[in-house]
C-alpha cells in the first residue's frame, strides 16, 4: 500500500508541475521536427488520389522568367 501511495503521490506532482507550466503561459507539449513525412513514409502505399497540399508539394519549383 505504501509503494501505492508514494507512486499516486509523484505522478499527482508531475501532473500539477505540468497544469501550472501550461498555466503560466509556457508551451504545451508538441511532437518532435520530422516524423513520417521525414522519412518519406507519410502517403506510401494505395495513394492513387493524394490531397491538393501533397500534390502542391510534388510539383518541382516553378522558375520564373524575368
């Protein structure tokens, strides 16, 4: 029972610490730079119709004539 407590006691500690961080106006936590997209795994396989901003992206620069 004491190992209950003590355990119920840090993780109420480490949820107050974060509400009050959020409270006092510092970041939420947000995911890591990167991920899938990164690795080139986001659309890899049966993507036959990929959305308007994935088709934007493909699409090589445009140079302009000037």
């Amino acid at each position: 029972m004491t190992i209950f407590l003590v355990t119920f006691v840090v993780i109420g500690i480490a949820i107050l610490a974060m509400a009050v961080g959020v409270l006092v106006g510092r970041r939420p936590i947000g995911g890591s730079c990167g991920g899938l997209e990164r690795l080139g795994l986001e659309c890899d396989a049966g993507c036959d119709k990929p959305c308007p901003e994935r088709l934007a992206r493909l699409q090589p620069p445009r140079k302009e004539l000037l």
